[in-house]
C-alpha cells in the first residue's frame, strides 16, 4: 500500500483558494486531482463519505457542507497531497476544531483500517492563513494557537511555540502546525496587498481605468476620518478595482473566479512576485520541515 504526506489547507474565503492553487500550480508544480471519494488515501476517503451522509442526516445548507466537511480541491505532487479548505474566517473556529476532530480520529486507525483504498497518510501537516487586517502577524499567530490549542481533548494534538522563519515575517511554524498571514506588511493589511501589484505589473492601464471607476462611483473611507476600518476598506477597494477589471474576461464572476479564470496576470509576472516567492518558499520549508 502506498504512503502519502498531507498538508490541509484552512482559507479564509473563495479568494484565497484562488490565490494558493495559483502557487501551488505555478510556483511548487502541483496539479489538481480529480478523485472521487473513494480514489483518496485513508483516512480522507473514510472522512469524505462519513462527513457527506452526517451533512444530510442533519439538513444542514450546502454552503455549510461545502465549507466545512469537504476540501475546496485537492492537489498532488508525488507522494505529497494538499487539501485546501475554505474554513470562513476566525468566526467559524468551532467548525474546523470539528472537522480536525473527526480527522484525527480516523488518522489514528487508517494504518490498521484503510478501507478501499490503495494509499494511506502516513504524515499529517496543517496550515492556517488569514488576513493581517489592523493587528498584524504577531498578534494572528497568538490567536491561532489559542484558538486550536485544543481538538477534542486528543492527546495525538499538541501546539508547541512558533518559531518565525528568518526573512520571513508573515509566515510561523509549530511542528507539523503553520500559519501565513497576507498584509501589505507583517503589521497591516490584506492579500489584496499582494495581488493588486501583479495586476499592474501586466494590466497597468486596465487597472488604472477600473481603479478611476471604482473611485468615482463609490466612496472609500480609507483615511480613518469615518466610523469604517480603514484597513478594511483598502482591502474592499482593492478588492473591487480587481473584480471591476475581470469584467470583460468573466463578465458577472467574484475575484476568486477572476484571479483562477481571466488570466490577467502571466505565470512569469506570478511567479517573479516577491510575495509570492516569499510564501512559495515558506511552503516548501514547511513542507520539507514536516
């Protein structure tokens, strides 16, 4: 039987998704799979299946389902798979304690229980990645760990101190525990710092034009003189200058479908990225690391 290493991904939005499978496509040569459940290693085709009957025996909104039983893709590389899942933000901690339960659970038996399937997981890593906002990497990485220090009282379960890469501010590792934060700097910001550049690198006079619409038809307290977030409001500037500038590619479609899709920024622009770069060599020294 044939052994894998997992990273599970945890996102904050659609957005997100879109950006990481960009690197992992074009920065780490990853390619995405196809599987269906029963074509995963153990124990995911076992937490698939499980996670998929427990969604209907209790009703729940397929946006529940989608968000937080099942993985958003799922990406390999080797004997290395990633599974990115779109976790919805620090508000919804309990719902990925549960999935984490369920996982360890079933991780702990794939070795002697495997089920159909032809390969198991032999190593487990997970990484979570949010946003700077207005309180900065540090404070994230203080959060993270108490937010997951903790799944179900299971002992396998244990969250040592981060230990900040050298040059690398925005991204911490824990053992076989990571976490990535996007900001115009490791103090402030959003991963709409990140992307908007690389839209001006390729498309300056689009975005200059989608930036002079979205300027004119709305109003952005970005100054901090209003009762909004200032931070907030860059990145929902930021935000709408790129949607605004996908329209022609993918008329109606949200900047996750806009940075995947319209193509606007090439492969050599992405990954010539001085963040990008930075964050695609963070994952593979977690990666290595674990």
């Amino acid at each position: 039987m044939g052994e894998v290493n997992a990273l599970l991904v945890f996102c904050e939005g659609a957005h997100d998704i879109a950006f990481v499978q960009q690197v992992l496509k074009v920065c780490l040569g990853f390619t995405r799979t196809q599987w269906k459940f029963s074509e995963h290693p153990a124990p995911f085709n076992q937490l698939f299946s499980t996670s998929v009957k427990n969604y209907a025996a209790q009703d729940l909104s397929l946006d529940m389902a989608r968000k937080f039983f099942l993985p958003d893709s799922v990406w390999q590389k080797d004997q290395d798979m990633i599974l990115l899942f779109n976790s919805g933000g620090s508000t919804q901690v309990a719902k990925v304690k549960e999935l984490l339960g369920k996982f360890l659970t079933l991780f702990k038996q794939c070795q002697v229980f495997p089920g159909q399937a032809t390969a198991v997981v032999r190593q487990a890593s997970y990484l979570f990645l949010y946003d700077a906002d207005d309180v900065g990497a540090a404070a994230w990485f203080k959060k993270i760990k108490q937010d997951f220090a903790v799944i179900d009282d299971e002992p396998s379960w244990t969250f040592g101190e981060w230990d900040v890469l050298p040059n690398n501010p925005f991204g911490a590792v824990a053992g076989d525990k990571a976490a990535y934060i996007w900001g115009a700097s490791a103090h402030q910001g959003t991963l709409e710092d990140v992307l908007l550049p690389m839209f001006e690198v390729d498309r300056q006079q689009l975005m200059a034009d989608a930036g002079a619409f979205v300027d004119s038809a709305f109003q952005w307290d970005v100054d901090g003189r209003g009762k909004k977030d200032p931070i907030a409001e860059m990145g929902k500037r930021k935000k709408a200058i790129i949607t605004c500038a996908g329209q022609r590619k993918k008329p109606g479609s949200p900047m996750s479908a806009i940075l995947d899709q319209a193509k606007l920024i090439t492969d050599s622009t992405f990954a010539n990225n001085a963040a990008v770069a930075l964050f695609a060599d963070f994952m593979k020294k977690f990666m290595a690391f674990t």
